[in-house]
C-alpha cells in the first residue's frame, strides 16, 4: 500500500513539475530583460520600433535607460 502511495505521490510531483515548466517557458517568451540597466520588460506593454521589413529592424527601447532592444 506504501509503495502505491510512494508511486501515485511521484507521479503528482512529475506532473505538477512539468506545469510549472511549461508555465516558466511562457514567461520567458513574454518578458525581456534590458541588457544596460536590468530592467525586466513586458514585451505586450512595450510599444515596438522599427519597420516590419521581414522583421529585420523591429526593437524597443527600454523606458528607464532608452536602450536598443532587439526582439
């Protein structure tokens, strides 16, 4: 009985670690940080510079140093 309870509880744990995971990588796709003064930046909230030309020239500009970003 220990042994299933031992297995059901790590199979909630794998389960629960790869939600986390998942929600860490969405994260990381939303957020940049600036390269000059650490600022995390929301990249929904930022508005975008630049020219849509295949996407060659599209950054933003971090509000508190004015620093190219390139997304």
């Amino acid at each position: 009985m220990t042994a299933i309870v031992f297995i059901l509880g790590t199979m909630l744990l794998a389960a629960l670690g790869l939600i986390v995971e998942l929600e860490s990588r969405e994260l990381d796709e939303r957020y940049v940080q600036c390269p000059r003064c650490h600022l995390m930046l929301d990249k929904e909230r930022i508005p975008v510079s630049g020219y849509n030309s295949e996407h060659s020239s599209e950054h933003i500009h971090c509000p508190r140093c004015k620093a190219y970003i390139a997304i």
